[in-house]
C-alpha cells in the first residue's frame, strides 16, 4: 500500500533484566517504524560490543543499572565504533542512575529513559516505557546523523574549576536582566558546553529549563557547577534571583518567576503538566516574560515536541529577545524549527558561539531587534522584525 509506512529499524534491546526486554520487544512490535526487534541480557561489555557487530542494528536501547564498572566504558566504546547509531540509555531513578546518565549523554548518547521501579507491576511497567519509547523512537528520523556520527564528547574537554572566592552582586546597567535557557533532546551535552564558556562574574541571573525527571536534576546541577565559576544550584521556591547566580529548573515541578515588591524570586509547584512536561518551558517562560518584558533573552537548545512554543511567543510579544542554537549544531532541530518558521528573524549561532552572543546581548555590543505581531499564515501565529 502507498500510504503504509516502510519497517526498515532494526533494533537491539540490551537489558539485565528479562521483564524490561519482553516490554521492549512487545512494544516495538506494535511500531510501524520497527522492522525487527533483538533482545540481550547484557553480561559483559566484549559480550555486547561483539553482539553489536555481528546484528549491526540502526538504533541500540541499552539498560545500564548504574552498578557495573564498566558501563561507561561500554558507552565510549559503542560511540568510537559506531558513532552514527543512536544510543538510548535506560537507567534507574536514583543518584547512581542520574549519574550514569548524564556521563551517557556527554558520550553523545541521544537521550535516556527512566527504568520503573522493579516492584513495579507488568501494566504499571508497560504504561512507564510506551509513554517514554512511542515518543524517543518517533524522533529519531529527525536528528542531526552528520553531528551524532562526530565522536567529539564533552567527557574530556571541559575541565572543573575553582569558585570565585568573592562573588558579589555587580550593578550594572543592561537591556537584558534575565536570561533564560531551554533545552530538551539534545539540550544537556549542549548545557556542558555551554555553561562552561559563560564569564565568571556575569551580571544578571539565568535560569535552566532542561526536560529531567527528579534526582537528575539535582545530579546535573551538581555536574553543571563543577565546571563554571559561577554557582549552579537546583531552584527552590522563594530563590532570589541573584546575578551570577544560575539555577536548574527541578524535575516534577514547574518554575515561575514572581514579582514580590522591587524583588524577583523563583516559585516552585506541582501544577498539571504542560505540553507533557513538568517543568515545561511555556509556563516558565509565561512568568518570565511577565515578570521582565523587554529585559529578558531566552536561548533555545536542541530540542523536539512542542515545549517552548507558546513560551517564545509570550517572549517576543513582550519585547524580549531570542537566540536558537542553529541547525548544524543541534542534535535535535525540531522545536526551534518550529519557533523559526513562525518569527520571520531570529539569531542563530552554533554551540560554541552562543556564550559570546549572550555577553553582546548583556553589554550592549549588540543592538536588539524587536519583532511585532503578524496575523499572516494559515492560523499560525508569527512575527515579523520591525
């Protein structure tokens, strides 16, 4: 049939538990995009890495227990030897698993799912991975194979850092008092780098929407303030915002920005999810936007779905400004595709140059661009730069 999809994936499921390969494979049969499926019980790396080559499959779901010495040695080796497949990792809900993770994704590992609690009945089980499998695996005709067959990782590159000793508050007068930066699919490898190039004294305070579930959050604050001179903590309700302070939005909760007084502060609850996500960009970028008006400047990583949306266009309505991460840097190029194709303008900068465009922003090297309101399109709102 013409309009039937093509099964041509090929999969490999590696697990060390039976129950978490039998859901994979069962729900991987129901995909049109899957033409087979292959589970193994991961014994040992050589056991995998020799399994790999012999099957060559298009796209690898490896279970990691966040116990096992060499499991990110594992990882380095896969990404060496077939660096254009993508990696999934599934890892527990716990430090250890947070941890593993993240060392995964700075590897360049394309994204991570959260393994269910092993207490966790069959249908309880089934119910957490398709609604994290159906959505991973829809992505992934959609990434950028030229950046992920690169072997460049974040794993050696950024060195830790010592703090500034004595951080203050700098006055200084700026168009911008408020950055903000968003990221999903593609957004932590691109946060090392990122946060690692930023100035240690900057004047203004950023806050981090980064799609992560609890614990992972708390784990990747932690990674994050080991490489910049600035420190990285996870929000919590009633923060200040400090310049020169950068706080994570934590997993399981939506962050706000409130006005209390001539003082803004961070809020932190457990509101309905938005686009699916909690914390979900939109409703940061909602307060934000209300909050700051034309004095905030929102960065947007790589990143798919719909999160964000909404949000960048609160931000240009308000008079703020916007960065995307372009095309050929970003893993995933769908959200800001999006964004991109409703404003008429926007910046667009690699990875690498976007620290630096964030300082011209904040020290007036840069002259700011505002972009009004189109009602043109087919029922899509868009702007267009004045």
């Amino acid at each position: 049939m013409s309009g039937e999809k093509k099964r041509s994936l090929k999969v490999l499921v590696v697990d060390s538990h039976v129950l978490i390969r039998q859901i994979l494979v069962s729900l991987f049969r129901e995909m049109d995009e899957i033409q087979s499926t292959i589970s193994l019980h991961y014994k040992n790396s050589n056991y995998i890495e020799s399994e790999i080559k012999r099957i060559q499959p298009d796209i690898l779901f490896l279970g990691l227990d966040a116990n096992r010495s060499d499991e990110i040695e594992l990882v380095k080796s896969i990404r060496n030897h077939r660096p254009d497949m993508p990696i999934i990792i599934m890892s527990p809900l716990s430090e250890k698993g947070a941890s593993t993770a993240l060392q995964a994704l700075k590897l360049g590992a394309v994204e991570f799912i959260t393994k269910p609690d092993r207490h966790m009945g069959i249908m309880l089980s089934m119910r957490h991975f398709r609604k994290r499998i159906v959505p991973v695996t829809k992505i992934l005709g959609k990434l950028n194979r030229e950046l992920l067959a690169s072997t460049k990782t974040s794993e050696d590159s950024i060195p830790e850092v010592s703090k500034v000793s004595d951080q203050k508050s700098q006055q200084f007068l700026s168009n911008i008092e408020l950055v903000v930066i968003a990221g999903c699919t593609g957004g932590v490898k691109a946060l090392y780098q990122l946060i690692s190039e930023l100035p240690a004294e900057l004047p203004v305070p950023i806050v981090i929407v980064q799609h992560l579930p609890k614990i992972y959050t708390r784990a990747f604050a932690s990674e994050l303030d080991k490489i910049t001179e600035m420190n990285v903590r996870e929000a919590q309700n009633e923060n200040p915002l400090i310049p020169g302070q950068i706080y994570l939005a934590p997993g399981g909760y939506h962050t706000v920005v409130k006005n209390i007084g001539n003082r803004k502060i961070l809020g932190i609850h457990r509101g309905p999810r938005e686009n699916k996500n909690r914390p979900s960009i939109d409703v940061l970028l909602r307060s934000a936007s209300q909050a700051y008006n034309s004095k905030l400047l929102t960065i947007f990583l790589s990143g798919g779905g719909v999160d964000g949306l909404a949000g960048a266009k609160n931000v240009v309505e308000a008079g703020g400004q916007i960065i995307l991460q372009n095309r050929e840097s970003a893993l995933l190029w769908n959200l800001n595709q999006k964004i991109f194709d409703r404003i008429s303008s926007l910046d667009q900068h690699p990875t690498e140059k976007i620290s630096q465009e964030i300082i011209k922003h904040l020290y007036g090297k840069r002259a700011s661009r505002s972009h009004r309101y189109s009602a043109e399109g087919s029922g899509q709102w868009g702007f267009k730069s004045v």
